[in-house]
C-alpha cells in the first residue's frame, strides 16, 4: 500500500511539474518569401544567413473580443527585435483584420510584413503574453 501511495505521489509531482515547464523557445528557420509562425519571445533564423527576427512583446492588443460587437474593429501592435548583418533594430508593426495591405517595415535588405496575430481576443477572457502567436513574411528586396 505504501508503495501504491509512493508511486501515485511521485507521479503526480511529475505531472505538475511537466505542466509548469516554459515553451522550448530555439530558434525557428524560415526562407524568404514564405510565411512562418512565431510564438512569443520565438526567434526565427532566415536560410539567407544574415538576418534573426524575435517576437519580443505584444504591446498593445485593443481588437474588439468576439462575440462582442464594437464601434471599432481594434489593432493589435507587436515588437520585433531583428539582426540584421551584425546590426540590431527594434521594430513596431500592426495588425487590423480589415486593412486591406499589411503593416510592414524595412530593414536592411528585407521587408518584413506583419501578417496574423491570434488568438483573437474572447469577451471576458484575458490572452496571456506567452500565449500569443504572430505569421511573418520576409522578403528580400
């Protein structure tokens, strides 16, 4: 019985602690004009050699929560810390589902373009940082 109770004990201190482990954040490797997915604080390495791209923060994410209905749809606004040929920039972007062209920016000899970022917000639900997933493209100029 004491064994049955060790056991069951052991296992469960397992459990909780595999649930607490943070995210594997190593590096991601994209290629130029296709789109790729970060998660928050993920850095992506591009197969061209010269350019790293971090989802540093999600500073600000007003879109209006679902099912609410909203005056305005919202903007979600991310940073992103890029290398680029041994310089360092940090850049802003922003997201609108309606815009019909995306937030980019220009970096080097790259553009990188803002393309998703989910979840959406739910009424009533409040989205953690490290929950947060943002689709890029960068492409060479």
């Amino acid at each position: 019985m004491k064994k049955s109770i060790l056991f069951t004990s052991s296992l469960i201190v397992l459990l909780l602690m595999a649930c607490n482990e943070k995210k594997d954040h190593s590096p991601i490797e994209f290629q130029p004009g296709v789109s790729f997915d970060l998660s928050y604080k993920d850095t992506g390495n591009c197969n061209c050699g010269d350019l790293s791209v971090t989802f540093a923060d999600v500073l600000e994410d007003s879109r209006c929560p679902v099912p609410a209905t909203c005056f305005w749809e919202g903007e979600a606004r991310v940073q992103l810390d890029i290398q680029a040929a041994n310089e360092s920039q940090s850049i802003e972007l922003l997201f609108q589902a309606s815009r019909s062209s995306f937030d980019r920016d220009t970096v080097g000899n790259y553009v990188i373009s803002l393309l998703q970022v989910s979840p959406h917000p739910r009424e009533g639900q409040t989205i953690e940082k490290q929950d947060y997933d943002i689709r890029l493209m960068v492409e060479e100029l």
